[in-house]
C-alpha cells in the first residue's frame, strides 16, 4: 500500500515547476528524455504506466511512459519517435483492445443468430457487458462511449441506459495513489492544504476522480486528480488511431476529408484537457464570458490548491439535467433548462467563439434556483470570427432558398476548395433542403437533414475542417440530452429565435449585409421576412428589447438601408401629395364657380384617410413593434432625438421636399390649371 506521505523527491516524474522550456517543446529533448527514462525505470506496470526509482513511485502507479519523456503537449512527430523505439507497447495495447473487442461481437453475433437477444433480460447484459468493456479499455473510448450515450436516435435504449454510466460512474483509482498525487504536485501534505478531505472518491469519470473536501477557510470544494499512467493510455491510442487515419487516407478513395488533421485536432484538446492548469483557465474565462447570463453558474477555482494533475474547485450541488424526475422534484421545469442550454451553446459558438465541446449529461447540472450548471471546462475549443458570422450567413441563405449563395458560404467555411465546381452542388442543395423548408425551420429534422447532406458530402468534393469536428460534437451532444428530455424536440427551432436576434442586433457589417438579404427580394422590401425575423428574436429568453429598436434604427439609416429608406421617402410623398390635393379640392369648392380653376370644377373631394397610419413602411412596422413583448410607445418616443440628429433623416426631409415640389408642379399643371375634358387621351404622365 503507497504511503500518503509527499513523494515529490522519490518520483521520476517531471512537475511543471522543474521542466525547462526546451523540454516541454523539443523533439530531441523529449525522445532523450525518453531513453533516459526507459533506461532508468523499471519494467512497464501492465495498466501501461511505468515504474520509477523509489518511495511511492514504486509501485509503478504516479508516473507514466509518456510523462517521464517530458511530453506535456501533443505532437505527432515526438510521439512517433517516441513508439518507434517501443514496438512492444504498441503491440501490447493492440492486444489489449482488438483482442477483447473481438470476442465481444463475436458473442454479440452469435446470440442474433440464435435470437438470444430477444431476451431482455439477456439484452440488459450484452448491454451492461459493452459498456463494462468500453469502461476497461481506457479513456479513448470512454469519451467514444459518452458521446454515444447522449444519441437515443442512434443507440439501443438499453445500451444507452448502461452507456449513461459513463459519464460519472466509472470505476476510480485507489485513494491513496490520488493523496500522493496531491502531495507531490501541490509540494504539501494533504492536511496542510485542506481541512478536510474525503479518502474515498465520490465520482469518476474518463481521466480521473474527485473527492470532496473543505479548505481551511471552510469553503466546500470538488478536489479532481488525474488517473495515473492515463498520459499514456491517451497517446498510444491517439498514435494507433492517427495512424489508422493515414492509411484510410491513402487507400480509401472515397474518404475526402483530412482524417489525420482530424486526429491532431482531437489529439491537441484531449492533451489541453489532461492539464487542469489549462482547465482552470478555462473555466475562469468562461465564467468572465457569460457573468452577464444569471441563469448559467460556473464553479469557482481554487488556485492555491491546483496544478497540472489536481484540480481544486467550488462544490455544487445539483443534479444532472437528465435526471428528469429529480430535475421537476426541484421545482425546476427541464424544458426550459434545455433551452438555456441552447442558448447558451449557441452564444459560445457564435458570440464568444470560445465554446465546451463536451457537454455531455455529468457536465450539466440543474440546480435548485434554475441556473443550469457547467463543468468541466477541459475541452474547450475556438471559432475564428469570420466562421462565426460565416455560419450565421450560411442559416440566412438557407432560409431564403439562396443555395447558390450558400455553396459559396461551403467554400468560405473550408468545405469546399475554392477551385470547385459549384454548379452541380446548388441542386443537390436544393434538393436535400428544399423539402424540409417546406415544413418550416422550427419543425426541420436536423437528424435527417444532416444524413441527407452526409449523402452530398459523399458524392462531391467536401472535407470537413478540423474545427468544425469539434462543434458538431458539441451540437450533437447537445441535441442527445435534449432529446431525452423532450422526444420532439428540434434543435434548428431551438436555435433559430437566436440566429434571428443575433441578426437583429449585432453590428458585424457582414451580418448586416446578410439582414439587407433576408429583407429585400431585389428591390422589393419584405415585411413580412421582417415580421418573421423580430417575431423569431422575440421568443428568445434573452432579447433586449432597446437594442433590437436600436438595431432596427441603424439599420434603417445604414448604407444598407438605403433602399428602405427609398420607399419611405415615396410613401411620404405619396401620402402628403393625397393629402395637399383633398386639401386643394376642399379649398377649391368653397370659391365661387368662375373663380375654380378649370381642374377643380367638376371633381369631388376625396377623403384623405389616416395619412401617419396610411404610409405603408410605417404601417407595418408600428404593427410589428406592436407584437412585440414589453413593447411601449414611450421606447420609440425617448429616440425622437437621435431621429433627428441622424444626416440621412435630413437627407431624406430634403428628398421629400424635392418630390413634393415635382409632384406639385404636376399637380399644377396637370390638374389645376387644365381642364379635365380638355385633357389629351395620352401623353400625360401621371403624377
């Protein structure tokens, strides 16, 4: 049994404080590093971890193959020389995994063909058996098995229930190796650091344990320790899956898509994760991001008592957003959790940039007041902000049918190479999404959309980009625990009240742009688009109400306004000229007959109606504005000032007032002066 005592100066492994730059980056550092390390330990320990030279790195447990090379970040090309001198070790995982795994299906095949399977109680264990299975392989696949937990339309209801355990309950490590882990890296005996600390873990999960704890300021905390030897099991199987990647790319014609890149892109988040460091920084700027957000909690970071391998953080107390029943016992509605979430995922996605790409249910906490909890802040990644407005312009196209626009919109998010033929993917666009436009954007089937375009991905030239793996995880993942609360639920109708606020609101000139297309058709302004867009904006849960008028305002007197502005300025024309000419015919019968000018003789006064209310463009909008929640009178008045302050608004005073004289002249010429029947057939323009 490993004492807890500090086992900083037996161990072999290399701490942060100790590793010298060159070290941490160096190919040649790190595989002498290497060699060394294999000179120096002993034998591997068959979990994959290796041996070092005394007190509780003895046992062979607290250091890893992997971290006694100084390999602290992912590279392919050091991992590579790394194995390249340690065939063994390849091969020994290789059996370890292929080996088991084929026995298992060969199991599984066997009971359907003897329909074995129809049994349920049966059923339950091939279930249980599988996800025992994906547990002991490692944490490669138990991030494989958690994502798989959270697809109900894909998984067997039985698998899943057991692929749930996944997320939180795994099997953890002996205690003890976890308090010397704590001594060693935070340099101090546990006692030291922490009032109290439970010896036994409360939860697991794929690269380590927590326990609970109190530090001496008598703050309740969540303590994670990594597992050791998992530096190891991580890259060996990253190093078998990239290169399983390399051949497929090589001999597997039909593969378009950069499998490698994909790996390196996995393989860079998961080496991020494994430092809690990194974590920590994570998680306080997530928490900097969504401070504004009363409805979304992150845990506070401890950082006295954290390091590379341990993790010190604020206890919450919550339950997972699909313990449905537990959710409700709370008093807390799960529906409207899932759609903070939503909200949330989209605002890191397409706000931020900085998104959590493994949301699965053990991330997700409901707590008591209605805050939706997030943990766990390992895997994080990045979107550049021309993919973020690149996305919101590629949802504008596809609701306005614009395929051609949006193959382009393909090509400018890394699909598609800029040298490709786009004429015959526009119709293959239109047909995958053509008809499940038909039913509306709120009741699309993402789920079967998404095969659909699988299918035109296969038959043209796509590859996917690196960091859109990520973001499809995230989604998917999302959509998975939603679906488990709500069977009918519909991701794009969840999001799109946020696609239309965020095009509602935000200044980006390319999503102005991409507003000027979702309201014009050509010359002709869409009201009813506008009504859609606001009416859409309006059911998010975080709409700002003063800046959508705002953005409204900007919009009507920016570059792209102009031709709304256009209209307005006619239909003021138009309304003011019917209200001149009523005026003049009602002036004009109250003369005696021989002083009428010869137009006004023989015509009747017509009543000029609402003339404010008549202007079309006003119209409609006041009824919009009208729609809308919490919208008052008092919100358009308070912006009488700006209104005149803005140039364009002069400009356009100073267009009506030209019209109006041009009209007049007409209205003079034409109607007053010129008596009716004396009027040309032809010829004459009307006014």
């Amino acid at each position: 049994m490993v004492s807890s005592s500090p086992a900083s100066e037996a161990s072999t492994s290399i701490k942060p404080n100790d590793t010298s730059t060159s070290e941490r980056t160096a190919l040649e550092s790190a595989a002498a590093a290497m060699q060394a390390a294999v000179h120096q330990t002993s034998p591997p320990h068959p979990s994959g971890s290796a041996g070092s030279a005394g007190g509780v790195a003895d046992s062979g447990e607290l250091t890893d193959f992997i971290e006694a090379s100084g390999l602290l970040a992912y590279d392919p090309a050091a991992i590579t020389r790394i194995y390249a001198g340690r065939p063994e070790r390849l091969l020994r995982r290789l059996w370890q995994t292929l080996v088991p795994i084929g026995l298992f299906l060969l199991g599984v095949g066997f009971d359907k063909l003897t329909r074995r399977l129809h049994n349920p109680k049966h059923a339950r264990a091939r279930s249980r058996e599988a996800a025992d299975l994906v547990a002991s392989l490692g944490p490669a696949f138990i991030k494989a098995g958690q994502a798989l937990s959270t697809r109900p339309d894909i998984v067997p209801p039985l698998l899943l229930e057991e692929l749930a355990q996944l997320q939180d309950q795994l099997p953890g490590f002996d205690p003890q190796l976890a308090m010397a882990c704590i001594e060693e890296d935070l340099g101090a005996p546990v006692g030291e650091i922490f009032a109290d600390l439970e010896r036994e873990p409360i939860s697991a999960a794929s690269l380590g344990q927590v326990h609970r704890g109190v530090l001496h300021s008598g703050e309740r905390v969540a303590v994670k320790v990594q597992r050791p030897g998992l530096r190891e099991q991580i890259t060996l199987d990253l190093y078998i899956v990239r290169n399983l990647a390399a051949w497929l790319n090589r001999n597997v014609r039909l593969i378009r898509s950069d499998l490698v890149a994909l790996i390196d892109e996995l393989g860079a988040r998961v080496f991020e994760e494994m430092d809690y460091l990194n974590e920590a920084d994570n998680a306080e700027r997530f928490a900097q991001l969504h401070a504004h957000n009363p409805r979304i909690a992150v845990p506070c970071i401890h950082r006295q008592a954290t390091s590379r391998r341990v993790l010190t953080m604020e206890w919450i107390d919550g339950v997972k957003l699909t313990s449905l029943e537990a959710v409700r016992e709370m008093g807390v509605d799960p529906d409207d959790l899932v759609q903070v979430g939503v909200n949330c995922s989209l605002q890191q996605l397409l706000e931020h940039g900085f998104f959590h790409a493994d949301p699965h249910p053990g991330n997700l906490l409901a707590l008591s007041d209605g805050r939706l909890a997030y943990l766990d802040f390992g895997m994080m990644s990045t979107v550049s902000r021309e993919a973020r407005t690149g996305l919101i312009q590629a949802v504008v196209h596809l609701v306005n049918r614009n395929f051609s626009k949006l193959s382009k919109d393909f090509v400018n998010l890394g699909f598609l190479a800029e040298d490709v033929n786009l004429a015959p993917i526009v119709p293959a666009f239109e047909s995958v999404f053509g008809q499940a436009l038909e039913m509306g954007v709120s009741r699309m089937d993402f789920k079967a959309v998404t095969d659909d375009l699988s299918g035109v991905m296969y038959r043209f030239p796509f590859q996917v980009p690196p960091y859109y793996a990520l973001i499809i995880r995230s989604l998917v993942t999302l959509e998975g625990i939603a679906l488990s609360v709500d069977s009918n639920f519909k991701i794009l109708g969840a999001a799109y009240p946020y696609f239309a606020r965020r095009l509602m609101e935000d200044p980006d000139p390319s999503l102005r742009q991409s507003l000027k297309e979702m309201l014009f058709d050509g010359e002709v302004f869409r009201w009813q688009r506008l009504d859609n867009l606001i009416a859409s904006a309006a059911q998010g849960s975080q709409l700002d109400l003063d800046s959508l008028l705002d953005q409204v305002l900007d919009f009507l007197f920016s570059a792209n306004g102009g031709l709304l502005r256009r209209q307005l300025v006619e239909s003021v024309i138009t309304r003011v000229d019917a209200l001149a000419w009523h005026t003049t015919l009602r002036l004009g019968k109250r003369l005696p007959e021989r002083l009428q000018p010869p137009g006004l003789r023989r015509r009747r006064a017509e009543g000029p109606g609402d003339v404010l209310l008549s202007l079309e463009p006003i119209r409609q909008l006041v009824a919009i504005l009208r729609s809308l929640p919490g919208f008052e009178p008092q919100l358009l008045v308070k912006r009488l000032p700006r209104l005149l302050g803005e140039r364009e608004l002069r400009r356009m005073g100073v267009d009506v007032a030209r019209g109006l004289a041009e009209r007049g002249v007409v209205r003079l010429l034409r109607d007053v002066l010129v008596d009716p029947s004396l009027r040309p057939a032809h010829g004459v323009v009307s006014a």
